[in-house]
C-alpha cells in the first residue's frame, strides 16, 4: 500500500470500492505477500479487512487501527466500500522513544476502537492527511513529521493500554521479558538455552522455569519458533535459496536446518515457499 517513502513519510485515505480502476496486475501486487520500508499502520474506518501479518490471518471490523513492523511481512484483502487511511513513517522520522516502545509491541495484533476514540484517530488523521498536501509551507516536514508522530502515539497508547504496567510484572514475567528481548537481538547467533540464561547472569532451569510459567513453553521452542518465523519470512519476501537463507540465520549444517524446518511447520522450506507465493 506504501512502498515509496519519499521524504521519510507518507499518509493517504482510498477506499477499496476504487480498486475497479487499478489494472489486474497491480491488483496482484497488493494483495501478494510484502513487506514495507517504513513503520506502517492502517486505520479502517468502514467495513472489513482481511489480513495476513507474519502468517497469522485476522479478520478486521472497522472501526480498528492496525500496526505493521518493517519486519513483518503481510498481505491484504478486503471487501467492497472499505475506507482506510494508512501511513508510514521510517526509523529515523518517527520520535526515538516511540521507535523503542514500537519494537517492544510484538506481535502487534490489530485492535478494534470505540467510537470516541477513532472520532480522536480520524481528526488526527485528517490533520495529517491536510498537511500532506500543504508541501510548499515553511517548514513543511517538520509540520507532517510532528503531526504523524502524534498519530503514532494515539496507536501506541492504545496498545500500552492493554499492556501489563512493568512495576506489575511478577519476578518470571520481567525475566521472560528481558528473554525475549534477547532472543529478537540474538537468535541468529545465539542458540542455546544456556547463552541466554548466562547473558541473563540466572541458572538455565530457572530461565525455563520463568519462561515456562510465563507462555506455556520452554526458553528452546522459543528460539526455535524465533528462527522459523525469520526463515518463513525470508522464503517468501527474498530469491534467496534455502541454502543460503539457512547460512544467514547461523545455520552451516544446510540439511540439519532442512530437517528443523519441517519438524516445526509439517512442510519442507521449498513446498512452504511455493505454496505462499502461488
């Protein structure tokens, strides 16, 4: 949907009733698996959206707002008389202590909104959506730049409502916190339970206990689960062959990688990729 940043930003409203006068083969490129540059969030304002983030599907009823990590790959559909303003903004556009608290919203699951608060959303967006336009002002990106970060921030207060306050959290969850944290900065070349537990300065069954009680799972499905969701992403948003997508996820042993694949999605890494680019 926003591919071009251009000056770092972007911000446009379209209603998919239009999508009748865009060629065939456009048609299929928005609705192809991709990833954008920039941070990308969608507020609907009518009807409903279908929507693949990272392999999950949702189904979203307007009015909601929707969040799209640069690392996330997705796709879209929707059905007639959908309105949605969308816009992106890249790292270096979007205020530092946003971009921090953004990389902590993961997965970012689309939340639907209540009417006061999407009436504060649409004035905001349409601010922004003026200003947009207003490129001969003095001062013109500053302007767009300060007014989309104010929309930014209205999306992120939604999600940190819902979040657990930290000074809250119980001794496993902080731990399985900081794991994770971890695990999004390290899982290529850290493997091993007991790498995360030394960084951690804890014992390696007190990190699993802690991670255990904290999501259901032990700290290895997580790495495991970590590596598999980048290799999914790879297989589908890059030519690279699976091969060379095992190298950069710190694997050397090609077929022992080929096997892990399979063992954690049911298909073999060339059959997932046909699949999802078919």
């Amino acid at each position: 949907m926003i591919d071009d940043l251009g000056p770092g930003i972007t911000i446009e409203k379209f209603c998919m009733k239009d999508l009748h006068l865009l060629s065939a083969a456009t048609f299929e490129v928005d609705k192809s698996v991709h990833r954008h540059d920039g941070h990308s969030f969608f507020l609907v304002e009518t009807g409903q959206v279908k929507l693949e983030i990272d392999f999950e599907h949702y189904t979203i009823q307007a009015p909601a707002i929707i969040y799209v990590h640069p690392d996330q790959v997705h796709s879209t559909s929707a059905s007639d008389d959908v309105v949605i303003v969308s816009w992106a903004l890249s790292d270096d556009n979007l205020n530092p202590e946003y971009l921090k608290l953004l990389a902590n919203i993961t997965p970012a699951k689309p939340l639907p909104l209540n009417d006061d608060t999407f009436s504060i959303f649409l004035e905001a967006a349409t601010l922004c959506l003026k200003l947009y336009g207003r490129n001969n002002d003095k001062l013109y990106h500053h302007l767009l730049k300060d007014s989309c970060n104010a929309l930014v921030a209205l999306v992120i207060s939604q999600y940190l409502a819902l979040a657990k306050s930290t000074d809250k959290l119980l001794r496993f969850e902080i731990i399985t916190k900081a794991f994770r944290e971890l695990l999004e900065t390290n899982y290529t070349t850290v493997k091993r339970p007991v790498e995360y537990a030394a960084k951690l300065n804890i014992s390696t069954p007190y990190l699993n206990e802690c991670v255990k009680n904290a999501t259901g799972h032990p700290v290895s499905y997580h790495i495991q689960q970590r590596v598999i969701l980048e290799a999914k992403r790879l297989l589908v948003h890059s030519s690279q062959s699976v091969k060379e997508i095992a190298a950069i996820l710190g694997y050397d042993d090609y077929p022992y990688f080929s096997r892990l694949f399979t063992k954690a999605t049911g298909v073999s890494a060339l059959i997932f990729r046909n699949k999802n680019l078919g």
